[in-house]
C-alpha cells in the first residue's frame, strides 16, 4: 500500500506518492466549445438541399393555391377553360423539376 504525504504544499516528499504529483481539481465549470466553423461549414454543404426543399413547398402552395381558385371559379370561366387552364399548369410544373 502506498503511502500518501500529509503534507500537501511540501517541497521534497520521501513518500513514493505525494499530493502535489497528483491532479488538481479547481472544480471549475467547462467551456462551451466553439462551434461556429462547424455549423458554417455545414451550411454551406446543406444549403442547396434547404433552398430546394422551401422552394418546392412554396411551389405547391402556390399552385394549390391558383388551381384551387380556378375550379371556383369554373361556373363563370366554363369547363373548357378550366380544364386548358389546369393542363398548362401541369406543364410548367413538369417544366421546373
């Protein structure tokens, strides 16, 4: 068994372990780490996906958004129209993929 000095601000030990050769713990709290160039480096290798993904979403708001409004309105335009009206849209949208 090791013998521990008692004494731990003495400047030469004649035990094997002493508690100045040991750990000093300041039981102070951690730092956050740093992690700005990670979150940036990040961004920029996701921001394509993030664009395509909110672009698309407003794309089929807003298309639901007209072709809803337009077979409101398909007593007053007519069926025909209605119908050519619909079929353009399904023709840009196949356009823009």
């Amino acid at each position: 068994m090791d013998k521990i000095c008692s004494y731990p601000k003495c400047s030469k030990c004649e035990y094997e372990y002493c508690i100045k050769d040991g750990q000093i713990s300041l039981n102070l709290p951690s730092k956050p780490k740093d992690r700005s160039e990670y979150q940036h480096q990040y961004y920029e290798e996701h921001k394509t996906q993030k664009s395509a993904y909110y672009t698309s979403k407003s794309h089929y708001i807003c298309k639901r958004d007209v072709k809803s409004a337009i077979r409101r309105l398909q007593k007053d335009i007519g069926k025909l129209n209605v119908d050519l009206v619909l079929q353009k849209i399904d023709q840009l949208e196949t356009v823009y993929k």
